[in-house]
C-alpha cells in the first residue's frame, strides 16, 4: 500500500508547511487502530485552512484514509486524550518523512511525559471523573440505576486513565490492560460492577462506597495543577478562572470540580457586596486543607 501512496505523500513532504508525514499499515483483521482501513496517512502540518482534513482512497481492493492535522491539534489531542488512536499512529507508524526531527522529537516528548504536561492532563481528567461520579451519585438517589450505570463506567474510566498518567504513562486504547498492571484495584471495581451477580443497586451502592476512598486518594495529585492556577491571586469569579488559558479545556467540568472541592474544604466561597440588596458576587479562593 504504500508504494501505491508514495506520489500522495511525496507531495505534501515537498511542501515547506508539512512537518512529518507516517503511514500506518492494519497489522491484523478488524484491529481498531485504522478504522478498518489497510493503511492510515497521517500528514502532521504547521497550519492549515482546517485543523483535520480527511480523505479517503481505494485501490483495487485496498482501501486507505489520508489524515492531515495541524501541529496545534495534535497536541490538543495529546492533551485531552479525545483522540486515543493518535496515540497508536505516533507510535506503531512508520515515518516516512520528517522535518528537522518533528516527529522524532514528538515521540521523546511522549514518551518522557513532561510534569507539567502531565499535572494539567491530570487536572482534567480528575474534573471529568468528578463530573460522572457526582452526576452518577445524583441518578442513584433518585432511583435511575441505568444512567447511573452508564455515568459510573464512565467515572471508573476517568479514574483508570487519571491512574495511568499519575505513573507517568499516556492513556491508549488499551486503557484496562494498562492499569491493570498499575492499580489493578480499579480494574477489579469495574469488573464487579460489570460482572456481578447481584442486583443493580446493590452493585452500585457497594461501587459508590469502595470508589469514594479511590477518588480520595487521587484528589491531592489529580487537583494539583489547579491548585497551581487558583494560587496566582487571592481570589477569583467563575468567569475569570473559565477564561485562564490554562482551564480552557476544563471546559463545561469546572463548575463541578470547584463545588466538589468547597464540600471538601479545599476550596472557600468569598461573598462580595453588590449593589442589591442581600445579593452578593460569589467568588473563589483556595483554602487550608489540602491533605
């Protein structure tokens, strides 16, 4: 497949814009890395009209799929884990063109898991299992086990990949095969929810309890980095700490995180005077109780 995609690819590498350029071949049948494709292209450039812009080919009875993404993307990706086989194609593609090491470079960076990358990838990942765990416990109380089901694998999910990157890997695909040589606790709570016999509600009572001191364990590294953020000033609005460069991709989790963390006391509510009556701006400043 890939003589048949040199004049493709040959191409874009002549282009000053493209930074690298790998193709990933299928290794066995129905594997998930490609899509079902026999080849993925994936074309790394500086900047492009589109942050990902898709194509895709056939040959005889052969078919591949083009990927071009820009730098910035990519490393959203990276950050956010939302894009898990990126982490695939980075490291089982074959390079096939490469600018100034662009691709060699990227692939150390990965691979060392730089801490302060590390701290905020954690950060995200603790407000979006914070996010289910929270709206799963709310479900429950009100008798809905089926969402809160759904809500509490997802939380489970977060926790595992928040494991993963706290021992200084990136989550993959494989995300259960990972942490079960981490923290194989947390795979042992997700295989008894899934595979126990007992009733539903009982199964999720028993969850809640057993997750409640994993998530507690998780809270002074997985808030670590925004702690960072809130410990640049005294105080601060919602909307201030929604538009931090840094809690950009929070996103729609902040909300919850911050009351999570003022049940906890690690966050404080400051009120401050407006000009009505008994109303009053509520704003936010990290507390003492850290540990």
């Amino acid at each position: 497949m890939e003589d048949i995609l040199r004049p493709i690819y040959q191409e874009r590498a002549s282009q000053a814009n493209t930074l690298g350029v790998l193709i990933i071949n299928k290794q066995q049948k129905n594997t998930p890395a490609t899509d079902t494709f026999d080849a993925i292209l994936l074309i790394l450039v500086k900047e492009a009209e589109s942050p990902v812009f898709v194509k895709h080919y056939s040959y005889n009875d052969k078919k591949a799929a083009l990927y071009m993404v820009t730098d910035q993307q990519l490393h959203e990706w990276l950050l956010l884990g939302s894009n898990k086989k990126i982490f695939d194609w980075l490291y089982n593609g074959k390079i096939l063109f490469e600018r100034n090491e662009y691709i060699h470079d990227l692939k150390t960076e990965l691979r060392e898991f730089p801490f302060n990358g590390r701290k905020m990838k954690m950060g995200i990942e603790f407000a979006k299992l914070i996010r289910r765990y929270m709206d799963g416990k709310a479900f429950f109380e009100n008798g809905h086990y089926l969402d809160t089901y759904n809500h509490v694998v997802h939380s489970l999910h977060h926790l595992a990949r928040l494991a993963i990157i706290e021992h200084g890997f990136h989550p993959e695909v494989t995300v259960w095969q990972q942490v079960k040589q981490i923290e194989p606790e947390i795979l042992k709570l997700y295989e008894e929810l899934v595979n126990s016999h007992e009733p539903l509600e009982k199964r999720l009572e028993l969850l809640f309890l057993a997750s409640e001191f994993l998530i507690h364990s998780k809270t002074k590294s997985g808030i670590s980095h925004f702690v960072d953020v809130l410990s640049e000033k005294e105080f601060w609005s919602i909307s201030e700490l929604m538009k931090h460069e840094e809690l950009l991709f929070y996103s729609v989790d902040l909300g919850m995180l911050l009351e999570y963390l003022i049940d906890k006391h690690v966050v404080e509510i400051v009120n401050i005077e407006t000009k009505g009556q008994d109303i009053f701006h509520r704003y936010y400043k990290l507390g003492k109780k850290l540990s």
